[in-house]
C-alpha cells in the first residue's frame, strides 16, 4: 500500500517540478522511477531489493505474475487513443507542406537510418532494428511545448515544431504499434505468407473494430443515450472494451483499434467533444505519471548497463547530430524556411511519452516471447528519450541565439476578447503590419473575426494549456477586452508574465470610469472608457483615423479634442511604424509626424 500511494505521490510531485521548472515532465518521472528502483537496489539496498518493486518477487512487489504488463497495456491504450483524439484531418491539410513532409518523408529518414544504425552498430536483427527505428519516430507536443514555452520564436519555425509534435504523436505511434504487430505475428520467421496474413488479420480487426465502436459511441453520445454525468466513464469503459475485444479476435490488434477510435471520433460531429479529451488528458497525466515511475522502476542496472558503452553514444550521436537534421533538410528543401532556421529545427528533436511507454511494452512482449535483441528496445528507447529531452531542455534557447533564430523584439498582440471594437483595432493593427490574435470564447465572435481575415480562437482561458494549439511564441502584448471585468482581471493577472513581457493592459471597469480610480494594480487599455463606450463607439464608427501631431504641446491640444469634443476614443501613439498604448504613454516622447491613433469620427481639418 505505501509503495502505490508512493508511486502516485512522487508522480504528481514530478508533474509539478515539470510544470515549474518549464521542463517536460518525462524527465523527472523516469529519473525518480530509476532512483527508487535500479539505483536504489544497486547503491542504497544491502540486499539489493529496490525501494519501489513493479514485479511480485515472492516477498514484495506491486503487481503479481502478469498484472505489470497487463497494466501496461490498458494505460498505454488510454494513452494512445488520447492521441488519436489530437489528430484532426483538416488540422494536417491546413499545416502547409513543410509540416507534412516531416511526418512523412522525415519519419521515413529516421525509419530507414535508425534502422540501419541500430542494426549495424548493437548487430541487432532487422525486426528489432525496425522496431527501435519506428519508435523513434514520435517526438510529442507533451516535450516539444514546454521547451519552446520560453524561447520567443518566429511564428513559422514555433509553428513547424508545435505541429509536427502534435501530429507526429499519434502517427509515429500508429507506425510503431504496425511494424511491431508485423514482427510479432511472423515470430522470427521474417516476411512469410503466414505472417502477412495475420497482419492483414489485425489491420483488418483494429481498423474495424475502432471504426464501428468510435460510431457507437459518437450515436450514444450524441443522441444523450447515457446521462452527462457518465459521459467519461461510459467512454472510458468503451476504449478498453474495444481494446480487450480487437485483441481477442485477432492478437496485437487492440492498440490499432483505440489510436483508429480516437481517429474517428477526432473528425466527427461529437457533442461534448472537449469535455471528452479534456477528461481523456486529465486521466492520461495519472497514468503516464504512474507508468514511467513503475517502468523505469522495473529495469534492472543490467538492462542499464547495455547502453552505457560507447555503441549507445555513437549511435545517440547519430540520432542527433546525422539522422534528424538530414530528414528535415530533405523535409523543408525549397521551403520558404531560412537556413538557420531549418538548423535550429533540425536540433529540437526530444522524443516523448509515448516512445518511451511503448517501448517498455513491446519490449517486454518480445521478451517474454523469445526474440533475440528484445531486451535492448527498452533501454535504447528511454536512452534516446532521456538524452533527447535533456539535451534540447538545456541546450534550446542557447541555440536558438546561435543560429539568429531567437526573437529579440517580441512585438505580436493577444487580444482576450473578439467583440466588436476588438475586431475593428485588430484589422488597423494587422493592416500596419502587426501581427494580432484575438482569444474567445464566443463562437460567433470568432466566426466573424475569421471571416475579417484575422486570426481567432475559440478558447477558455480557465483551461490550462491555452497556447497547446496557437503559436503564441513572438507575443509580447496583452489586451484584455472582454465584457467580463472578472475574466479582464483574471487574464491580465494570469498570462502578464507569459504573454504580456512589454505591456499587459485590460479595459476600465464602469465603476473605474465613474469614479477614474483603479480598483488594483492593473495598467488600463483606456483610462475613461468601458466595455460598453468602446463598443458603441466601434459599432457608430467601426473605422480607426490617425491625426497628425508636432509637439508634445500639439498632441495635448489634440487629445483634448478628440475627447471633449468628438467624443472619440484615443488609443496609441504611432511612431515609426511602433505603437505606444496612450494610457502609459510619456508626452515628452513626442515628435514631429507622430500619429495620435482613434476610434470615433474622423477629425475633418
């Protein structure tokens, strides 16, 4: 008992470290995993017991006989169908042609070379060689987000590593789960008649089975067959089921049949579609959280020691320095992408969550079944991972300035709010060549935003994880605006830090304009306007003017103006192509030809 509340305890406490160091949260998972099992047993056991046990050994342990990879296997295929559920169709055709390549041509390099790598450097036999190739194929937006979180990036290179991450997760998986069943069903015997049809028996189960129960459960779901209270759980019980009954009509087929599921329900019209993949994230962070403490755990300094030789390093070396940058150049040849840029790139490479879990699994599966080099997969892999993860984790933001691909003005504007007067600064704002993203939760909102050609979310800002699916890397300012003063406050005092580094601003409180004193410390958008004055100016005059001034004197008399008289809302001060919001702004900065930027009737002079 102390040993599994300690496995879950110290799991939620390496999700914390991760979440505040800004690190991906394998790292100290499998690092506590190691220390509590295989160092634990070697240098702080006088009977070489491991602290934390995974396997009953006949005096402790957590999991008797099978029960580990039992485990295993049911966490991995929560896991896996909570992959299928990130990958959208229209999501991979609106990724543009570079991010395309590099899950398929890119994947295709590192199938090949690690392949081939693998088998000539540890004389490992071709199916294992494969194996180990296509496992290092995923990388995972659960590794790439949080070492990008803090490197200001151009939007396009953020962009092509958050993408490929968030596709290449459930893709690279897919492809490992396949050349696996390939080689399991041909024991050895390589490409026999008796070995393809069996794999076409489990492309044909797992596809079917996660394709028609993804349909039930969408049915049910939709058509409010089950109470909203057990709508999670309902679907939960449905992937193991789907899981258990693919295996039992064709062996290996069931983690085809929940990466196919989440597929399909991914791209259908399913009510409650967030709150299911939100629940589905929520459950996979307890697993993973659980199963790399147990898995690292689980290895014994022997299966260590395989990969602490110069082969591991020659071949880690390889990975890194040869395979990844060679199949992300032939990814991105004749892109748009600079040299350095594709450089920088080709260094970001971690590999994630999902390598490492089905590694443990598969590798203990051709163990138990007799495969020679099995024993080899699960260190390689996690050697990979580790190596990968620490490297870019520490290494990222050094080598983002090196190339020249570090962003030193971080100068794009997130708008909290799509209302009307929104809209109507982030066309002016877009139009002068600032970059704007406006975040809402109002779909209408959103809709017309985007039918303006603007960039628009529709997003909670209450949930965590705003950015897993906007580039928001070059932001440097924050506008709350939205008709909540709650929500205007809350944002402002929650992302300041994170996407407001040169000014982060929310729009006055009616009882601020009354009375024209702030409630805290937050810095106001306008000093004498509220939600309610900003919009019915944006809706009488949906336009931004510009008014010319040449003196700090000239602007004074002007601002004068536009409030007393025109009623006009004065927003920034426009100098040389930079905008100053004019609540903070320093008169004294004035210059000829500054431009006084408003929104209300156009000044005729």
């Amino acid at each position: 008992m102390i040993e599994l509340a300690a496995i879950v305890i110290l799991g939620i406490l390496a999700q914390w470290v991760a979440w505040k160091f800004k690190i991906p949260a394998i790292l100290p998972l499998i690092l506590i995993g190691l220390f509590v099992g295989p160092i634990a047993a070697t240098f702080f056991s006088d009977d070489g017991s491991k602290w934390i046990e995974p396997v009953w050994n006949g005096t402790k342990g957590l999991f008797p006989g099978d029960g580990l990879f039992y485990f295993v296997s049911l966490a991995i295929s929560i896991i896996l169908f909570e992959g299928g559920l990130t990958l959208k169709k229209n999501e991979v055709s609106n990724v543009g042609p570079v991010i395309t390549k590099l899950i398929t041509i890119g994947s295709a390099v590192t199938f090949v070379l690690g392949a081939i790598c693998a088998h000539y450097i540890f004389d490992l036999d071709w199916e294992i060689s494969m194996l180990f190739a296509a496992l290092i194929i995923v990388t995972g937006p659960t590794v790439i987000s949080p070492i990008l979180r803090n490197i200001p990036l151009k939007k396009d290179v953020a962009a092509v590593l958050k993408w490929e991450g968030i596709l290449i997760d459930p893709i690279g998986a897919l492809v490992a789960v396949l050349v696996f069943e390939f080689i399991s069903v041909g024991g050895g015997s390589g490409f026999t008649k008796t070995a393809l049809l069996e794999f076409g028996k489990i492309l044909l189960f797992g596809s079917t089975f996660g394709f028609t129960f993804a349909h039930i459960l969408i049915f049910v779901i939709n058509k409010k067959l089950v109470p909203h209270y057990l709508l999670n759980v309902v679907s939960l019980s449905m992937v193991l089921l789907v899981f258990v009954l693919s295996d039992l009509f064709a062996k290996e087929s069931g983690l085809l049949a929940v990466v196919v599921m989440g597929m399909v329900i991914a791209n259908s019209k399913l009510n409650n579609f967030d709150e299911l993949l939100y629940f589905k994230e929520s459950l996979s962070i307890l697993l993973i959280s659980i199963l790399f403490i147990v898995l690292a755990a689980n290895m014994d300094i022997s299966e260590l020691l395989l990969v602490f030789n110069w082969k591991a390093f020659l071949l880690f070396s390889l990975v890194v320095l040869v395979i990844r940058p060679l199949g992300v150049f032939l990814s991105t040849y004749k892109s748009s992408l600079q040299f350095n840029e594709k450089l920088f790139i080709s260094w970001v490479g971690p590999r994630g969550i999902v390598a490492a879990g089905i590694a443990s699994l598969f590798g203990t599966k051709l163990i138990k079944e007799g495969f020679a080099g099995a024993e080899y997969i699960t260190p390689l892999v996690f050697l990979i991972v580790l190596g990968t993860v620490l490297l870019n984790a520490t290494t990222a933001r050094l080598f983002a300035k090196l190339v020249g691909v570090f962003l030193k003005n971080s100068d794009a504007i997130v708008i909290i709010g799509a209302s009307k007067v929104a809209r109507v600064i982030a066309k002016y704002l877009t139009a002068n060549d600032r970059r704007v993203v406006l975040l809402d939760q109002n779909k209408n909102y959103i809709d017309q935003a985007i039918s303006d050609g603007l960039e628009a979310f529709d997003v909670n800002i209450y949930r965590e994880g705003v950015s897993d699916n906007i580039e928001l890397s070059d932001v440097g300012y924050l506008i709350a605006m939205t008709g909540s003063d709650i929500v205007n406050k809350y944002a402002v005092k929650e992302f300041s830090k994170t996407y407001g580094e040169k000014g982060a601003y929310r729009i006055a409180t009616p009882n601020e304009v009354k009375t024209h004193k702030l409630e805290n410390n937050d810095v106001l958008f306008t000093q004498y306007d509220d939600y309610f004055n900003l919009n019915e100016s944006a809706r009488d005059y949906p336009i931004i003017n510009e008014l010319q001034v040449s003196s700090p004197e000239d602007y004074l008399d002007k601002i004068k103006l536009l409030n007393n008289e025109l009623k006009a809302i004065p927003i920034f001060v426009k100098r040389t192509g930079e905008f100053d919001i004019i609540s903070t702004f320093n008169t004294s900065k004035i210059k000829q030809n500054d431009v006084i930027v408003y929104l209300g009737k156009k000044l005729n002079m």
